[in-house]
C-alpha cells in the first residue's frame, strides 16, 4: 500500500467519527509511521471495543488493518476480525467479504505456525528429544 494512502486514509475515517472517538487516529497514524505495531494493535482492539467505532470497522480492516496484518499479534488480528464481522449482520455482501477475509487471516495463521521454528512441527533438530525419547534415571 502506498505511504500517502494510509494517513489519507486516517485522515478521512477521524473526519467521519464521532468527535470523541476522534482521538484514536491521530494515535494509530502516530504508532503506525513509528512502526510500533503491538501499540498500534491493542488501540485498534480499544476502538473496536467502543460502540461508537462500529461504521468505521469494516474500511479500517480492509484498507487498515490487513497493511500490517503480518506484522502483528494473529490472535489480536483475529480478534478484530471478528469485532468487523460483527459489524456486518445486516448485509450479506459485507458479510460474505468480511467471512472471506476472516478465512484468508485464518489460513494465513495456520501456514505461519506450522512453518514457525517454534512449532513442534518444525522442529528437525537431532538433538530435540521428545517426552518418549527421554530416558529416566535408574
């Protein structure tokens, strides 16, 4: 995504909120040029926690969101996917792209973990030893 998008992009959702929830993308656009993304992460959770963030969901983890999605915590990026789909009860085409999208993140997660070094999957190391490998003293 280009570097002008996103702060255009914040920018014109802060001018669509509510003014007391206003706030919330001076900071994620603060945290995302600083490229803090476990800060810019729990925000986003906080905002979509809050009633008043509800319209305001759907384009920022589309167009938001998914821009950093690799580079944050997958449980969190779950967590507001869902807090989005959410916000989608009422129209199924939003729906239907926003369950499609939760998949994407979904199998997205599953190949990281099971190509992680610290999956048990991954682990090929000779000397790894596994609780039946291991040998009691006598």
């Amino acid at each position: 995504m280009d570097v002008d998008t996103i702060p255009n992009l914040l920018a014109d959702q802060r001018d669509a909120a509510p003014e007391d929830v206003q706030h919330y993308f001076l900071q994620f656009e603060d945290l995302w040029e600083r490229k803090l993304w476990h800060e810019l992460t729990n925000d986003l959770v906080l905002y979509f926690q809050n009633d008043q963030s509800q319209k305001q969901r759907l384009p920022l983890y589309n167009n938001f969101i998914k821009s950093f999605a690799d580079k944050i915590n997958q449980l969190q990026l779950v967590t507001l996917g869902l807090s989005t789909a959410s916000q989608c009860k009422g129209s199924y085409s939003n729906l239907s792209h926003t369950v499609t999208s939760l998949t994407l993140t979904i199998q997205m997660i599953t190949s990281a973990s099971s190509s992680s070094p610290l999956s048990p999957r991954a682990s090929t190391s000779p000397h790894h030893k596994t609780p039946s490998s291991t040998q009691r003293p006598p």
